[in-house]
C-alpha cells in the first residue's frame, strides 16, 4: 500500500471518528448546554434574587404554550411605572444575571420581569432552541403582564444579552406588543455561531461537522436551524433597536452586532463598549454603558 493511499485512509478514518463524535457531542453541546445555578453565583455576589438588592419581588411561574413552567421574578413599581423592561438571559445562564439590571431599571421607574428560559435555570424543559421556542416564551410573559390589573405595566421593553438578545430579536419580529429592545452581544443566525461553538469547544473547524450536528439537533428537538435568524428578524422590524457589543467579546464576534445594525431598519443605535467581553459590559461599560440605555427605554417606553 502506498503511503498516499494509507494517509488518505487515515483521513477518512479521522473524519469519520470526528463526524461519529459530533453527531453525539454536538447536539448536547447545542440543546443542553452547561447551567450556571444559585451555587456557582453565590461564589461571588450576594444579589442571588431581587431582595438582595433591595428590591421588590414576586415569585411565579408561568406555563408556555406547550406546558412548561417558566420561573420568573416580577419587580413590580409600588406606583405608576413608566413601563416594563423583560430580562432576557444568555445560554447557560439564568435570571440571577439580570438582578443588576432590575436595580438598575426599577431605580429608573420601571417595572421589570425577569425568567429562566426553557431548560435554563429552575423552568422547565429538555433542550434549548435558541429561540424557535423561546420567542413565543416571551408573548407569553407579555399575555401575562397585560392580565395583571394590580400593576401598570405600560409600553414594554426588552433587554436581552447573547442568546436572550437572539430572542429579544425574533420575539419583536413577531409580537406587536414589544415596543423597543436592547440587544447585547447578538449572534446574526444559529447555523454560524453554531461553528464558532464547533472551532472554540471542539476545535474543529469544517462546516460539514456542523451540518452533521445541526441535523441531528433538529431531528431530536424538533426545529429549523435555519428559522432561527435574527439577521433575518431584524430586517422586518420597525421598532427601535439599541445594538450593544464589547470590543473584546471572546465568545460572539463583535462584527455580528454590526452586521445586525446595518441590517436593521431605523430607528437604530450601536454602543460599542471598549474592551468590554461577553459578560462584564455592566463593569466595564460604566456610566456611560448605563446611561445610554436608561435614555433608550425612557425615549422609546415614555
């Protein structure tokens, strides 16, 4: 055997053994993500719900469409609010991330909702679909919010990071309802942050093995990887956007915040914050990172 054929064996061996590998690996890396908890938060903060940090709250649950419990935090103004932020997480993470945010908003006058996501945190849920499911999630919450005749829920906003901004997005390409979103840290459609995941966990970089992963995930969560754009989502809305990125993510391109800018119709803005990553703008954004999007939602909820 020539030693051509013999590496071109060990080629499609090695290429078989990655797809194998992937076509388990993948999905589970795609649909059941690692889980940020109460524990691994409590490492560090002290603001592990809203009345650590002063505020008040209510602990619910809300069913989905399809029957899943989703728990939630709703901060609710003791008086008339000028409208109602709903906090969107990122893959991984859960509403404990957004305490700061509901201070931050509640002390600006408005109500704020905070959730875990399907398969996130203490809701319910097998697998995470980046928003093919998750968008309805969030009319659902609204449905909720508007039953509420003890509170003044107003225009409603959303304020979604990573994965809870790819959401934010589609939610608002399909509810009337939202009225403005901030969108931090966005990726521009599942199929290309899929291989970025691929290249950064796996360190593998053909699109091929995506493909491989992407179909296995569909078949077992039941969705379309290609419906979940929000380059595409964007294009259709006429709702005010604010696009937030950090220059130094390591995690989602910065480019993809551009692109969904440019892509988005007015009224629009881009903050891009200076050596910011893919969780510490609140830090590393500062005042200048807060005020532009406390003037955002007062312009935009009334």
């Amino acid at each position: 055997m020539s030693i051509l054929l013999t590496l071109i064996l060990l080629l499609v061996m090695f290429l078989f053994t990655a797809a194998a590998i992937i076509l388990v690996i993948g999905p589970l890396i795609l649909l059941q993500p690692n889980l940020r908890t109460r524990e691994w938060y409590g490492t560090f903060t002290h603001l592990l719900e809203p009345m650590d940090a002063g505020l008040p709250q209510e602990h619910l649950q809300i069913t989905t469409t399809d029957g899943l419990k989703l728990d939630s935090w709703f901060v609710k103004r003791p008086q008339h609010a000028r409208g109602t932020v709903i906090y969107l997480h990122g893959v991984g993470d859960c509403k404990i991330g957004g305490v700061p945010y509901a201070k931050l908003f509640f002390e600006k006058g408005l109500n704020v909702f905070l959730y875990d996501s399907r398969r996130h945190g203490q809701s319910g849920g097998k697998y995470c679909t980046y928003g093919y499911y998750e968008k309805h999630d969030v009319s659902t919450v609204i449905d909720y919010l508007l039953s509420r005749q003890d509170a003044h829920i107003g225009n409603i906003g959303l304020f979604g990071t990573s994965m809870g901004a790819a959401v934010g997005l589609q939610a608002a390409a399909i509810d009337d309802r939202i009225d403005a979103i901030v969108a931090e840290a966005s990726f521009t459609n599942l199929r290309t942050i899929m291989v970025d995941y691929q290249k950064r966990i796996i360190k593998l970089p053909w699109h091929f093995l995506r493909n491989v992963a992407m179909s296995r995930s569909q078949t077992i969560a039941r969705f379309k990887a290609r419906d979940v754009s929000p380059i595409e989502s964007v294009k259709k809305l006429h709702k005010p956007i604010l696009f937030i990125h950090g220059t130094d993510d390591s995690r989602i391109k910065t480019d993809y915040s551009r692109a969904l800018f440019e892509s988005a119709n007015e009224p629009k803005e881009l903050l891009l914050v200076p050596e910011g990553d893919h969780t510490d703008l609140l830090n590393v954004g500062g005042s200048e990172y807060e005020r532009r999007i406390i003037a955002f939602f007062q312009k935009y909820l009334g």
